[in-house]
C-alpha cells in the first residue's frame, strides 16, 4: 500500500502517536532521574538534617533541664518550685520525644544512640533523687549535685560528648550524601541530551512526511474551489485517493453537484414568488401561482381550494387542467380524501406509486383522472389552513420538485395572507361605505335628537329646582307641623293634667273620670300624630341613630312593667326567658319602641293564656322572640302587616283600635339599625315575632351621640325635698303657651320652686341680665327670639355660660339642630305633651344639683 492511500487521519494518529512516544520516553527519562535525584535529597533530608535538628533539640532541652534544675534548688517559694517542677517534666517530654526520632533517622552505629538514651536515664534517675533530697529540705546537698563537679554536673557533660560523636557521624554522613548527588545529576544530564537529540531529529522527519500529503491535495481543492466561485459551476476536484482528502474531494463534488441544483432551485423559487408580488386580485393571483407551480413541477393538473367563512369546507377557487365539475368541495373538519393528511399536519403531502387497481379507493375530487402521483400543499395562515394547492401528475414528482414547495411556503403563506386580507378589506370596505350612508343619516336624525333632549334638559333643570324647593318646604313643614300639631293637643294633656290634680276628692267622681278621658284619649291622639311624624321622618331619611350601649335585660323589665298592668286587668301571664345580662350598642329608644310595640301587640290582641318574650344569641347577632297566644294572622295576610296604615284583619281595628302604623315603625327602625322583623302566626293559635339585630351596630352616617326624647339620667335620683336643703330656687321659664306654662308652674311650685316667667325669647335676655336664675326651661319656637337664638345669646357671655338648661318642645329637630342642642351644653330635652310629673321634677333636681357645682 501506498503512503498516499493511507488515511490522513491513520497519518496523523501514526505521526502523532510516534510523537507520543518520543515524548513519553523523554517523560520517563527525566521522571527516573528526577525519582533518583528526589532520592537522594530524600536521603539528606531524612539522616543528616532530621538526626542534627533532633540533636540540636536534645542538647537544648538538657540544657533547659539542667539550668531548671539550678533554679529549683535555689527557688524561694513552694509555688516557684511547682513551677519548675512542670517545666523540667515538659522539657523532658519534649526531649524524649527528640530521642524517638533520632531512632528512627539515624543511620550510624546504633550503639550511639544507645549510650545517649542510657545517659540520659540515668540522668533522670539523679534528678529524681536531686528533687527528692530538695522536698526533704536538703537543700545544700540537693545544690552540689546539680554543680558541674555533682553527679547531675558530670552526667550533663557525659550526655553533651555523645551528642557530639552522634552530630559528627550525622555532619561526615551529609557530605557522603552531598558528593553522590552531585555525581548522579551530571550522569543523569548527559543521558536527557542524548534522548532529546535522537527524538527531536524523529520528530522534524515526521512532521515533513505529514505536510507533504496533507498540502498537495488541499492545493488541489483549493484551485477547484476558486474556479467555482468564478462561476464555473461545472468544475470538480480531480484528486483521487483512499484517504480522507479522496473523501473530501468526492464530497465537494458532491456539494458542488447540490449547490448546481440549489442555484436551479432558487432560481425557480425566485421566478415563483416574484409572480406572486405581481397581483393583489385574489383570481388573478391564484391564477397565476398555479400555472407557475404546474410548470415548475412537470404536473399534468392543479386546483386550488379555500377555506370559506364557515371554515366548514374547501371550495374550489381556481382550476387547471380539469374541468370544474371535477373540483368538488370537501370538508374542513373530516380531514376526508387525499388533502385529509395535509390538512391534518399542515405539512406538503406526496401520495406515490398509486397503483393502477386501487387508484380510485382514493376519494379524490375529480373521478376521472388516474393520476400516478399527487401533491398537496396547505396554505397555513396564523395555524389555520385556509387553502389546499392539489397537483397530479401522470408521472412522477422529483425531490427537488418538493424542495422547491417547501423552500417557497413560508412565502407563499405570507402572500396568501395578505391576498385574503386583502379581499377581505375590499368586502369590509363596501360594508363601510354602506355603513357610512346608514350612519350618517343616523346623525342627521340625532342632530335633530339632541335639540329635543337639550330642551328635555332644561326643563329637567327646572323640576329638580321645584323639586328641590318642594323639599325645601316639606322639612319645614314637617318641623313646623310637628310643632302646630302637637301644641294644642299637649295644651289639653297638661291643662286636664292639672286639672286631675287640684279637683282631686273636690268633685264627683263621674266627672273626675272625664278628665282622665280627655287625658288617655289625648296622649292616644299625640301618639298617632307621634307615630305619622316618625313614619314621615323615616321616610324622608332625615331619622338618625343614637347609639348607646345598654343592658338588654333592664330594657326588657322596664317594658314588661310597663305593660304588667294592661297583662294583669286580662288575666295573662308575661314570661321572660333564654339568656340574660347582654350588652347591646345600638340605639336604645328604637329598640325600646321595637320591644315595646311587639308586647303591647301581643298583649292586646291575647285574651287568654300567656305573652313570652325568649333571648338568644347566634354568632354576632342578638334574636329576640315575643310569642302571644292570641288570635294570630291568616296566611294570606300575612305579607301586608308591616304596611303602613293597614291591620292584618281590617275588622279588628273597630274592636282593637290602633292606626296600622306600629308595625311599619317598629319594622323600619329595625331596618335603621341592621336587623330585621319576621312573623309566624296561625289563625286562632297565637304569632311569634322574631327581632334580628346585631349586637353592636356598624358605622352609619345618621350616627349621632345626643339624649334625644331621653328622660333623666338612671344614675340621677334626686329627691324633691333637694330645695328645702338650701334657699329657694328660682328657675326661669322661657314659654309662650299659657298651658304649658300653668303645668309647669303647677307641678314646680308644688315642691317648693319659685318660677319666673318670660312669653318669649326677648324677655328672656332680659330678665336674665337682671337676675341670673339657678336653672331655665326653654322652649323653643316662640314668636320675636326663638330658642335657639336664647341659647346663643346666653352661652357667649360668661357668667350665664355654665347656666344649667333644660329644653321644653313640641318641635320635630333636625341634626343640625341637635348639634347645636348638644355644643352649647344643654342638660336635657323633654318632649311637651306627655310629661312625666316624677320625671320632671326629677330633672329639675338634677339641674338645680349641677347649678350649686357650678356656683
């Protein structure tokens, strides 16, 4: 075999690993002389140098040991000598351990080291008994054996001459050592430079055979390659061998020969793709890429097929080839036929070597053609297939035919895409324009539309204004009614109330009764006329939350005494159960009217057996139940009793009474305060009313901290004789009702108060920046200065600042009234009409009590 037809790579790894040996000879050359010289300096290391630091140890620690020992004798303390007595036995540690390794390293007669180590027991033993004879307190004897003419004296000496006849072998033994070192390296020298010569010359003669068959047919490819580029597109390499450069030479050919058909291939692709920049018209491009791709391709017959709107089918778009009865449509979804694989991989499909007796178990579109092959190519657009390219030919399709479809898809699908959007614009476009006729009759009609809804607009404005005004005057006639209304009702209740009180035993009896009719019919009156102001209130949003925190279980006992005696003249039982001692914060006067309705309710329509009232708790929320055994509700009814103005049974209100209002208030202040009212009832057997409120009630803007339709204090109690503990007290009524005034008057100066006079507000200022009373009644709708302009006036001056007050009214007060009430520190507000005597006289006690605080 010839050099030449050896692979270069077989060359190589000859040449190189002739190389490799050369170099692992000059390795192992240089390692054996580094291991003999690493030997020897091994050798110096371990005897000569290891034996005289081991000497030099040992002679320093007998040393030690023996100026130690010197000290020891003449020491002056028993700690000192402790003292010395560790460093002796850490010298002596140290030396011994010198001595193991002057075993193991020495290389002379070992007798030499036997008669050190045997000195230096002995020595040992003498300090011993040295160190005996010192504790014994012989300290003399103890100090002339550590002299240089004592025992421990003469045995040091001993110890220092074998030392020395052991450093003296170690010093002879080094240069020993030294001069064979030496002579090896120059042996070892003159051995590497030969080796180095004989592999250098080995090598230069390797690499020369190497390059020689290397560069010639690199030459050979080089040139053909440069002629190619010129645009010799038929030139080859003529090197021809076994070895690899044969392969290469053959494999550029090869590469040569692809890229010829590369060259052919784009410039096809290019013919291809620069027609489908040609058209925009959606027929005339698909036209036109379908007699290209036929031509390029040697096919006989092509269709192509987009997907319609639907995206349910393929319809035939353009046809070549075949007449259009055979470019039937196909399903989208079925994957059906020979575009089924296609469309399923997106990917360009080729059916071959279709055989003559199965060429129509193929569902293709045209029956009539027997094709050998077919060609399909998807048109992809955002992952979807919106076209199929079919192509058939009585031959066959060449790979360079596929090539060419493939290398042009990705523009084809590009092209594509804008050739439907495009069409797809154009159709959007006419859409438009329709629209835009459409539209722009639509703003002719809206222009018109929005003359009328401005003028709609501003009569808009004009009712909010005279609604806003109708409001306006509604609050004030509510706050105005509630006044009117109340005034001359609260005049009969206190003048009969007066009455009931002087003519008390002064006329018969029959006629007494009357003036408790005309009193109970009246408070009845102003609780209607109460009850339809709440509801207007409530209804107007204007009713507003005091919260307070509360024992539930007090509540419930002031109710049940309150209605104990109607429950008693009926003969019913009230009983009260479930849990007790709660704590509520939320609005104590609702919650009483609540409770308060209920029971009366139940009391009044029970004539037998029992009213109970059950408290429970579920998570945060309180459930009160007050159960009756009365004549309950029919089912039907039901839904209408929290109505306003109406009674489950309308013929109940001629034997019951009652205005209907109850329940809607009762119902709606439960709403005010987050809970909720639901009955149960069954004609004849008896209903259960259940409260749900929470225990504690949650923020609200009608939140608001005033003792509004409060009566005094439960920690105040003030007894009626306060004013005979001291002068009389004069209190100042501010009034323009002579009714109220005679029921003041009547009830306060029974107990012992002087009461002065003012009909309005202007007398009022008056006489108080004459005299300054102890405490004033104020009302506060009174003609020239109201109430409220009283309490202004007497609150910016300081010696009427601290004046204890107590308002006295008939009037509905808004929030803002309150407020005002509530900054300019007034004591207490009382509601005219159904005025307490306890009660009131009570609160005056209390307002006289703080009047003296402040004096």
């Amino acid at each position: 075999m010839k050099i030449d037809d050896i692979k270069i790579g077989t060359q190589l790894k000859i040449g190189f690993a002739i190389i490799l040996l050369f170099g692992t000879i000059l390795a192992v050359t240089a390692w054996k002389h580094t291991d003999r010289i690493a030997s020897e300096v091994s050798r110096i290391y371990n005897h000569p140098l290891q034996v005289r630091r081991a000497l030099g140890g040992i002679k320093a620690d007998v040393l030690s040991i023996h100026r130690a020992m010197k000290d020891l004798v003449i020491s002056e303390s028993d700690q000192e000598s402790e003292a010395i007595l560790v460093e002796i036995e850490k010298f002596n540690a140290d030396l011994f351990k010198e001595m193991e390794v002057l075993r193991n390293q020495y290389l002379g007669p070992k007798e030499d080291v036997e008669s050190l180590n045997t000195s230096l027991v002995e020595w040992q033993s003498i300090r011993e008994e040295t160190i005996r004879l010192y504790r014994m307190k012989s300290i003399k004897a103890a100090a002339e054996r550590t002299k240089r003419t004592g025992a421990g004296g003469e045995m040091v000496n001993q110890i220092v001459t074998n030392i020395e006849i052991i450093d003296k072998f170690a010093f002879n033994k080094g240069e020993e050592l030294y001069l064979n070192a030496n002579e090896l390296n120059r042996s070892l020298n003159r051995q590497l430079v030969i080796v180095v010569l004989f592999i250098f010359i080995s090598t230069i003669f390797v690499i020369y055979l190497l390059m020689r068959n290397i560069k010639r047919p690199l030459t050979e490819l080089s040139s053909s390659t440069k002629r190619f580029i010129k645009g010799e597109i038929g030139s080859r390499s003529s090197y021809n061998s076994k070895n690899e450069f044969g392969e290469l030479s053959r494999s550029y050919n090869e590469l040569a020969d692809v890229i010829e058909k590369e060259f052919i291939l784009n410039k096809n692709s290019s013919k291809l793709t620069g027609d489908m920049l040609i058209f925009e018209d959606a027929h005339k491009f698909c036209h036109k890429l379908l007699s290209n791709i036929i031509e390029l391709t040697n096919a006989q017959m092509g269709a192509l097929y987009l997907l319609n709107e639907k995206e349910s089918q393929f319809e035939r778009f353009e046809c070549l080839g075949m007449d259009e009865s055979g470019c039937k449509p196909f399903s989208a979804l079925n994957f059906e036929g020979e575009f089924g694989p296609a469309i399923s991989t997106k990917s360009v499909h080729h059916i071959k070597s279709i055989s003559p007796e199965c060429r129509f178990t193929f569902s293709t579109v045209s029956g009539q053609f027997k094709p050998n092959e077919i060609l399909t190519i998807p048109v992809v657009v955002e992952d979807v297939v919106v076209a199929v390219i079919s192509l058939s030919t009585l031959n066959s399709f060449t790979d360079e035919d596929i090539n060419l479809l493939n290398s042009t898809s990705n523009t084809l699908n590009a092209r594509m895409s804008g050739i439907l959007a495009y069409r797809k614009n154009i159709k959007i476009s006419q859409l438009l324009e329709q629209q835009n006729s459409e539209l722009e009759a639509q703003k002719n009609e809206l222009l018109s539309m929005t003359g009328e809804l401005t003028e709609q607009n501003r009569e808009l404005d004009m009712q909010k204004v005279q609604l806003d005004r109708a409001n306006r005057l509604k609050t004030t006639f509510l706050s105005n009614m509630s006044h009117e209304l109340r005034t001359p009702l609260n005049s009969i209740i206190a003048l009969s109330g007066v009455l009931n009180r002087r003519l008390e035993d002064k006329i018969p009896k029959e006629e007494y009764g009357y003036l408790d009719v005309i009193t109970r019919n009246g408070k009845q009156l102003l609780d209607i006329i109460n009850d339809i102001l709440d509801l207007a209130k409530i209804e107007a949003g204007r009713d507003e939350i005091n919260v307070k925190t509360f024992n539930l279980s007090e509540l419930i006992a002031e109710v049940v005494e309150m209605i104990t005696p109607v429950a008693n003249q009926k003969g019913l039982k009230v009983i009260v159960s479930g849990e007790e001692n709660l704590t509520l914060t939320t609005d104590f006067n609702k919650c009483r009217h609540i409770l308060q309705n209920l029971m009366s309710n139940a009391v009044k329509f029970t004539d037998s057996g029992a009213v109970e009232i059950s408290v429970k708790t579920k998570q945060e929320s309180l459930i009160l139940s007050v159960r009756d055994t009365g004549i309950g509700i029919e089912k039907d009814l039901i839904p209408f009793i929290f109505d306003e103005f109406r009674q489950a049974d309308s013929s109940n209100t001629k034997r019951y009474g009652g205005s209907g209002l109850g329940l809607a208030i009762a119902k709606k202040y439960a709403n005010l305060i987050g809970g909720d009212i639901t009955v149960k009832s069954k004609k004849g057997e008896g209903s259960v009313f259940t409260i749900t409120i929470p225990l504690t009630i949650s923020g609200s803007d009608n939140f608001r901290d005033f003792p509004h339709d409060s009566v005094i204090d439960s920690q105040i109690n003030e007894s009626t004789n306060f004013v005979e503990e001291r002068d009389p007290v004069r209190i100042l009524l501010v009034e323009d009702t002579e009714a109220a005034i005679i029921q003041m008057k009547d009830i306060l100066e029974e107990v012992g108060y002087t009461i002065d006079v003012a009909l309005n507000g202007v007398e009022a200022v008056e006489q108080i920046s004459k005299t300054i009373p102890d405490a004033m009644i104020l009302d506060l709708m009174m003609p020239e200065m109201d109430g409220f302009e009283v309490l202004k006036n007497i609150r910016e001056k300081e010696e009427t600042s601290r004046l204890p007050v107590l308002i006295l009214t008939a009037k509905y007060l808004s929030k803002e009234e309150l407020s005002f009430l509530k900054h300019n520190n007034v004591h207490q507000l009382i509601h005219k009409g159904n005025v307490s005597r306890e009660e009131l006289i009570n609160a005056i006690a209390s307002l006289v009590k703080k009047s003296c605080r402040n004096i």
